[in-house]
C-alpha cells in the first residue's frame, strides 16, 4: 500500500498541470462500523460510484490514525484501522485524497456491505 501511494503522489507531481484532475486508486478497503452508524438507513440511496468524504481525526481517543467516511454529511464509519495509517499521513501532509463507494453488496456481514475506494489527486 505505502509503495502504491508513493507512486501515486510521484505520477501526480509529475504530471503538466492540465492533466493535475487525474486521481489514482491506492486502496479499497471495507467500511469498519457500518452496522453504527447511518449506512443501514441510507442504504437504498447509496450508489456505487458515489463521492465519499474522507475526513481525518487526529484527535479520536480511539485512533489517531482515524479517517471518518461520510456519504452526504451523514457518518457512514471509518476506514479500518489496519488500513488507515498511510492515508492519514498522506492527508496530513497536504495530499489531495478523496473516496467514493467502490462496491455495495447485500451481505449479513457489514464488513462485507460497503467497499471504500481511496483516490489520490485532485
């Protein structure tokens, strides 16, 4: 993942600054606390595809590699802990990161409900 993102960041500073709106997968990872918080009542909404707003929370007590995902202003969750680590550096750094739903699937388990695609650049 690290090695990813840094490439990711290299191909943008390289970049002419028309092409500067390209963004890059780094990562796609589940959406930890799904079942907590808005995206069982969202659900039907939801599209895959949609923008996410990846919001950090150096602060949480939980986490200070915390990055809340929300859908609309509504909290949807986090990215998981495991995971997160290289994108908050990334955001704390200045980088631009986005996220949008990756995947959506109907599943008894709500790890496997909402795939998390984090996007470098603008």
């Amino acid at each position: 993942m690290r090695a990813r993102l840094i490439l990711a960041v290299a191909l943008l500073v390289s970049l002419p600054a028309p092409a500067q709106t390209v963004r890059v997968l780094v990562q796609s990872s589940p959406l930890a606390g799904f079942q907590y918080y808005g995206g069982k009542i969202l659900w039907d909404e939801m599209r895959e595809g949609d923008r996410l707003a990846l919001i950090r929370e150096p602060d949480n007590p939980h986490d200070a590699s915390a990055i809340r995902v929300e859908w609309r202003g509504e909290k949807l969750g986090y990215l998981p802990r495991a995971e997160n680590r290289e994108v908050a550096q990334a955001m704390d750094r200045g980088t631009p990161v986005s996220g949008r739903i990756g995947r959506l699937v109907q599943h008894p388990n709500p790890w496997k409900r909402l795939r998390v695609d984090v996007l470098v650049g603008l």
